[in-house]
C-alpha cells in the first residue's frame, strides 16, 4: 500500500515506517468512501480516523489491539473487518482489513506489545 501525504510527512527523524496499515491515496478515495491514514513505525502507531481525528501512540501507550469481524447473514464472523488500536483515554485508531488476525499480530510483534 501506497503512504499517503499525510503518513510522509508525519514520520519523525528517527523512525523507520515498517508499514502502510491505510492510507487514503488512491484513484477513488474520497469519492466513495472516507478512508483512514495509518502507519506503523518501529516506535508507535499513527494517523487519522475517517472523521479526520489524528492520534499518535507509542508503543508503551498501546493499551490493546483488537479485531472486530463483521457479521455475516447469519451472523457468524467473517474473515474481514476493522482493526482498533487502542491508546490512552480510549482513544482508537480503527481502519478495515481483509486479514484481520494477521495485522494485529505484526503489529504486536513490531512494537513488542503483549496484553493479558
């Protein structure tokens, strides 16, 4: 995936963008759908939901990174859905997945994160 703007230009000396988790560059962004900036770098997660709030948390900061399936017809969980990284004060950045599972476990892994 391709970093938009928004994640370039807020990489801080220092960091190494390990990954692009959203980005909002593309042919038809914004025209049908809002779609999030989030970034992954060797020190924290950052960017901004689809309703424009930006967030920054260092990796100590991370309280949880949770998987929210969808729901199929009959309401069993599909393979797809969001992914909400949780920082201080409840604060989430929230961006879609098509493998759900295997971003929060990188994501857990680059940053060194357990939870009980």
């Amino acid at each position: 995936m391709e970093a938009s703007k928004y994640i370039l230009s807020n990489i801080q000396p220092g960091e190494k963008l390990l990954r692009v988790l959203s980005s909002s560059k593309g042919l038809f962004t914004g025209w049908f759908q809002d779609v999030p900036d989030v970034a992954l770098t060797d020190q924290r997660v950052f960017g901004r939901n689809a309703d424009g709030k930006s967030h920054s948390f260092p990796a100590s900061k991370i309280k949880n990174v949770e998987v929210r399936p969808d729901k199929g017809l009959l309401g069993r969980e599909k393979s797809t859905g969001s992914v909400a990284i949780i920082g201080p004060y409840n604060r989430e950045l929230i961006y879609r997945s098509e493998n759900m599972t295997a971003d929060r476990d990188f994501i857990m892994k680059a940053l060194r994160l357990k939870f009980n």
